[in-house]
C-alpha cells in the first residue's frame, strides 16, 4: 500500500497510476480522492493533532467538540492494539467498529457556532467512510507516520536548500 505524506497528486499519480487499486493512507487533502479505486484511509494522526490545536485555544464551549472527536479516535486507536493483542475477537472489533461509527455519526449531528468547529465538522463528515478503514482492515496503519519519518531529511534538505540557507551560500 502507498502511505502519502503531503505528495502532490501528479507526483503521486506518476508513482502509482491513476487506476491504483490498493490502500492509500493521507492526510485528507481532496486531491487524493481522484483515486476512485483506492481504498483510502484518513491519517488519524493528523487529526489528533488537529484536535490538540484547537483543544489549545478553543473557549470552554467550544472545547467539547474537538475533545469528543480526540477520544473517539484514541478509542478506535486502543481497539485496535486490543484486537491485535488478541483481547478482541474480529466480531466484536466489527460490532466495536461498528458502535464508533455510529458515535461518530451522533457527534457530527448537532450544528456548531464555532467556526473552527464547524470546519472540524465538515472535513469529518467528508472523511467520514475512512476514518476507520484500519479497523476493516486489520494491519493497515492508521497513520502516515512512517512515511513523514521516511522523508523527513529530503524535506528539511528541500527547506535549507539543500544546507544553503542564502543566495550567496547556495
């Protein structure tokens, strides 16, 4: 499967092809889904992180939603360590799966005042079928990590030009 962190889509389509058939986890950046045919899995890093963010400047009124979302997703992180410790059997991780989606759905139901909430909102309801694809698919990461690890030097290289800073260092 093809772990996605932050590539472009034309780069990507040159790397997989655009008929690409297998599992793409990404950060939900929309141009991913021109990938009709993957199986897409929505990096739940991202937006733990996300959730954190707005956790640190949301008004009390507005720090419920961001931490329900952050703990559903930890929850469905925790099911899936448990499955694979064997604590869970696969029908229960279904039927586990199953009561998180429907959390989920009851969580994106209400209308947000916030701004940032409802933006959160929106890109959930958008993300939603592939939010927990990695508890369908057990052994599918739920994050992009590895990836972003993989080519963190060719990033910072790319940002420091290559070590060059300056005009005059390059």
């Amino acid at each position: 499967y093809a772990i996605l962190p932050g590539r472009g889509y034309e780069q990507a389509v040159a790397v997989l092809g655009a008929a690409y058939e297998g599992f793409l986890i990404h950060d939900g950046w929309a141009p991913y889904y021109r990938f009709q045919l993957a199986f897409h899995q929505s990096c739940l890093a991202h937006l733990l992180k996300r959730c954190r963010e707005m956790a640190q400047i949301a008004s009390p009124a507005a720090l419920v939603f961001p931490r329900a979302v952050e703990d559903l997703l930890k929850t469905s992180l925790e099911l899936r360590d448990r499955h694979e410790r064997g604590d869970v059997s696969e029908r229960g991780l279904s039927i586990a799966t199953g009561r998180l989606e429907a959390k989920l759905d009851r969580l994106l139901e209400p209308n947000r005042r916030n701004a940032a909430n409802r933006r959160l909102a929106r890109h959930l309801e958008h993300e939603r079928l592939w939010l927990f694809t990695f508890l369908h698919c057990p052994g599918l990461d739920a994050t992009n990590n590895a990836s972003e690890r993989a080519i963190r030097g060719m990033v910072i290289a790319r940002k420091v030009w290559g070590g060059n800073r300056t005009w005059e260092g390059a």
